[in-house]
C-alpha cells in the first residue's frame, strides 16, 4: 500500500457512506449484502465485512435481527444552548438557555450525599471522601430526553443551609448562580471543558441511544472567588446535538 492509500475496506465504507449521505441509499433501505459488496467492488469477503463493521460502529446503518442491515433515520441535530449570563430571579438556567432555542424543557432529580470520589474531590478542591451532595438530573425536550447530568457540592459550603438540597427549598431549581449567593457567596467564574466518548450503557439507555455512540461530556465548574462551589458532568447525545455557546463580551 503507498503512502497516504487507504486499506480497501475503508473505501468500500466511504463510498457506502457517501451514498447514505447523499440519499442513493435513504433511510430504512437495507445495506447491500456482504456477496453484493464483495462483487461490485472486487473485494474479498473479509473486506465487505469489515466495511459493514465500519457503518455499524459510526451508527449510520443497524442490524435487524433475522433480516439483514439498514440505513438508519439519521436525526437532524439540535442546539443544546449554553450562556454566560446569569437568568433572572426564580428562573431555571436550564429552562432560560433553552428558550431562545424554542425548546420546551424540563427534568427529574435526584439527590443523596457520598463521599467525593478522587476525581470529584480533585474538581472541587476537597480531600477524598469530604462529604458532597450528588444530584442527578435527566433533562427532556417535550418529552424526550435530551440531556443528563451529574453535580457535586460540598457540604461544607452548603450543609446546614437552605441551599442544602439543589432542588428543593425555596431556591429548589434556581440554579447555583442564585443558590450561592443566598448564602452569601458570590459565584464570579464558570469554567467548561467538552469532549467526547462513547456512552456507558446505561447513558445510552437513558437518552434513547444506540450501543456505541459518541456522547458528548461537558466538565463544568463554577467558583466563587476562587473556590469551588460545584462541578458537574453533563452529557449530551453526539448524533442528536449540538453544544451552543452564547458568551457576552465584556
């Protein structure tokens, strides 16, 4: 093979995934056979395989189990909205950032406390196993699930306050910006890192997606003068969304 060639079950799935793309073979279409690849491209089984294999794990085609392999409806993604300014009293930042895109939001919660893991505790600032309270959320668009995330606060900032519990209360659902300064501490920086990987099963389970997709992880923190006052992991599935900053000039 010379430099800069491609391995030919890599061109066998570009071009399948050209077709897919440009509509010669829609969604719902069964992927030509293994016999019928091998045969219009000259290639060995081996190759037709491994070119199935490659639209599989990129989740543009999906095996039926007893009838073959088919295009998949590929959705057309939509913003997830992330802003830098803080919402108005009693609004949901969750709620604020996603009206803009027309979406209809909501979610579930739940909380418990725990010991901060290393990582988290890393995050917060704290010694591994300091006291923490972790919240779980799943986010919905009209009813879909669109979104989770996991936050940790320490107790040391909150406990014994009002603010104990991120969404109960009377600041339940007002978001940390809100919460922090109800117990006089001024939240002044907010820093995100994104990547991606592939879900954990039951991520995937959660959001409606398919073993082996990319989600997308945003690594947020927010400080108050320089401490920590809460992480989070939120997830984002990759094939669905699209992460949209709106950040204001200073």
């Amino acid at each position: 093979m010379t430099f800069g060639e491609q391995p030919a079950y890599l061109r066998v799935a570009s071009d399948l995934r050209q077709k897919i793309v440009n509509g010669s073979l829609p969604p719902h279409t069964r992927l030509p056979s293994q016999a019928r690849i091998r045969k219009e491209y000259g290639v060995s089984d081996t190759v037709a395989l491994e070119a199935r294999k490659v639209l599989m794990a990129e989740g543009l085609v999906e095996g039926r189990s007893g009838s073959g392999t088919y295009v998949r409806e590929r959705p057309v993604p939509r913003r997830v909205a992330r802003s830098g300014f803080r919402p108005p009293s009693g609004a949901s930042p969750f709620r604020q950032e996603q009206a803009a895109e027309e979406a209809r939001g909501s979610w579930e919660s739940s909380s418990e406390q725990e010991g901060a893991s290393p990582e988290v505790a890393a995050r917060l600032g704290i010694e591994t196993g300091d006291r923490v309270m972790r919240t779980r959320y799943i986010f919905r668009d009209a009813g879909e699930a669109m979104m989770l995330s996991t936050s940790w606060e320490p107790l040391e900032v909150t406990g014994r306050t009002p603010v104990m519990l991120p969404e109960d209360g009377p600041l339940g659902g007002c978001g940390v910006v809100e919460r922090m300064a109800a117990i006089d501490l001024v939240v002044d920086n907010v820093t995100e890192e994104v990547g991606a990987r592939p879900g954990l099963a039951e991520e995937l389970l959660a959001l409606g997606g398919v073993p082996g997709h990319v989600v997308m992880v945003i690594e947020r923190t927010y400080f108050a003068s320089g401490r920590a006052v809460e992480t989070a992991d939120v997830v984002v599935p990759a094939d669905r969304y699209r992460i949209a900053y709106h950040l204001p000039v200073k």
